[in-house]
C-alpha cells in the first residue's frame, strides 16, 4: 500500500482518492489523508474524521451527520450543499448544537468559513435534526392528538 492509503471500508483512501458517492458512514477515518481527494455525495454519516486531512478535498452534497470533524484539515475544502446534524463534532470540539448553530446554516457556514478552517466555500448547507429529535417530536404530536379527542 503506497505511503498516507488505507483500505477502509472496501475503499481506498488516499490523497486525491475518487470516492465520489463512497459509503463511509461509520467509518474510522481518523488521521486519515484525503487532501484533494472527491469526496461528492459522499456518506460519510457518523464517520470519524478527526484529525483528518481533507484540504483541497471537494464535498459538495456529502452527508455529515453526526461526523467527527474535530481539528479535520479542511483548509480549502469545497463543503456546498453538505448535510450536517446538531451532533456533528467541529474542528474544536463542540457539536453544531453547542455552537448553537442547529438551525442556523448560515452561522455555520461563517464558523466553517473563517479561520482556523478556512474552508473553501461552505454555502447552501443542510442542517437535519437527529433522528432521536424526530422521534421525541412525533411522539409529542401523537400525545397531542389523544388529549385533544
């Protein structure tokens, strides 16, 4: 296996890998180097990113819910269009939802914009709740119905 690759998952993972559409949710992809690499629609749901080189990477319409991107290399990422949840992990630590950003996809476009991580472009960003919220949610409006008839 060539220097900075790893087969994960069934694919090779490397600097300026194609893993466009890639499967790679839950994946341990930690200290990983994608730099460059097409990441485009990728599913990258609860993967574990930290510590990641993804800069130069492109992910438009990747699906990074509940994604580990703790100190991710992102420097001129391409995030537009990509899919986050209020448990995804950012470069500092802290969820989208302790950064209070849940449903505001524009101040996560800022914080995914500016310094340290410098992405790219990070506009058009989906926010989707956890599916725990939709439960609790739904399960709130089915307990509303039964009270009110």
């Amino acid at each position: 296996m060539p220097t900075n690759w790893q087969l994960t998952q069934g694919y090779l993972i490397g600097p300026g890998a194609n893993l466009s559409g890639a499967d790679l949710g839950n994946a341990n992809l930690n200290g990983a180097y994608l730099d460059g690499a097409d990441l485009t629609g990728a599913d990258l749901t609860d993967a574990n990113l930290s510590g990641a080189d993804l800069s130069g990477a492109d992910l438009p319409y990747a699906e990074l819910s509940g994604a580990n991107l703790k100190y991710a290399d992102l420097d001129n990422a391409n995030l537009k269009h990509a899919t986050f949840s209020p448990g995804t992990t950012l470069y500092d630590g802290q969820t989208v939802l302790q950064h209070g950003y849940h449903d505001d996809p524009a101040g996560l476009q800022t914080y995914l914009e500016a310094s340290p991580v410098s992405a790219w472009s990070a506009s058009n960003l989906t926010i989707v709740p956890e599916p725990a919220s939709v439960f609790l949610l739904l399960a709130g409006l089915l307990t509303l119905a039964r009270v009110r008839f």
